[in-house]
C-alpha cells in the first residue's frame, strides 16, 4: 500500500515515526500521525488544516496540549471518561489518586522500556498500533471513495476524522471534522484543496 502513498503522505508517515522515536514509544499511533499531519507546511492537509482555521500556533498548541491531556488519563477521550462517570467512575479521581500514589502522568500510555542500545538510544523497528493502522487502511478507503489513484496526506487527515478517539475528538474540537474537510477539499462550489 505504501506504493501508493504520495511524496506528502510518505513524509507524514515517516514523521510519525520520528514522532514516536523522539517519545521513546515503543510503536507508532494515530497521534503520532496527527502531530506529523500538524507539522506539514505544504499538501492537501495543510491547507485543509489552515482553511478550517488549524494552521495557526497557538492552535497547534492547543491540539498538543489536548494530547496531552488524553496521554495524562490514559489515553481515554472525554466520551469514555463520560461513559464512565454514567457507570459512576470519576476518571478525574482515579487519575489524581493514581498521580498521588505514583507522580504525575502515571497513567501516560507513553510506550517506554524497549531495549536501549549502548548509546542510550532506543534500538529496533517500531511497529504501528492497530488503530494506526486502522488509519492507514481508511486513508486508502478515503482515496477510492473519491476515486483518487493515489493515497495523500488528505486522505490521512480524513482517515483521523472517521475513528472514534481522541485525535478525531481534539480535531473536531478545533473544527476539523470529517464534513468539514469533505466540504473544503472536496467540496461543489466552495475553495478545494489544488
């Protein structure tokens, strides 16, 4: 499938990967895709992500500190932490009684501990998680709906917005949702993505 990636969506991917490099993770996530997506200054996403309002800094900061936020409850978007105060679990609680026990951003699911080689730097391939792949598979599904022969960094971005989690939450947050970039890149009659 990589084959079919264009020069964008290769160097996004490739950029999840030093994303996930420089945390030390031990594999590649949807979040890792979504902060190299943020970082691109040129493609289909960048201006998708700067139509809807996305491309400034302090909202790419923002998008960051979302993550973080997710990374600081383990992972669970708003929707779960709601789900599970419907079942009378406070998230909030258990994460300040877990941070009280064990230091701050204990339940970060950051991926530490692979192997380090003598140089202190973390050694081996690191594989993609499922939902990243899940992603990589719907960036493609993205492309053959709109019957496009190649996978770009667009049909990443779209791919983020269509999988329940906390990427598509943060975006969606920021107005970036799967309607949303459909109408700007793809869109009859309005500015698309050239």
């Amino acid at each position: 499938m990589f084959e079919r990636f264009t020069k964008d969506a290769r160097a996004v991917v490739l950029g999840a990967v030093e994303h996930a490099e420089h945390a030390q993770a031990r594999e590649v996530t949807e979040e890792h895709l979504l902060l190299s997506l943020l970082e691109r200054k040129a493609g289909r996403a960048s201006f998708a992500l700067a139509a809807l309002g996305l491309a400034e800094a302090d909202r790419r900061a923002s998008v960051r500190r979302g993550l973080a936020e997710a990374r600081r409850r383990g992972g669970l978007s708003r929707a779960d932490a709601d789900a599970l105060s419907g079942l009378g679990i406070d998230l909030s609680e258990i994460v300040s009684r877990v941070e009280e026990a064990h230091g701050a951003g204990a339940l970060e699911s950051g991926g530490k501990g692979v192997a380090r080689s003598a140089l202190g730097r973390l050694s081996g391939h690191r594989p993609f998680t499922r939902d990243a792949k899940d992603v990589l598979t719907r960036s493609l599904r993205a492309a053959h709906a709109h019957r496009d022969g190649h996978i770009g960094d667009e049909h990443l971005l779209l791919a983020l917005t269509t999988r329940p989690g906390v990427p598509a939450e943060i975006l969606a947050d920021h107005g970036v949702t799967h309607e949303a970039l459909e109408r700007v890149l793809y869109g009859a009659g309005e500015a698309k993505a050239g």
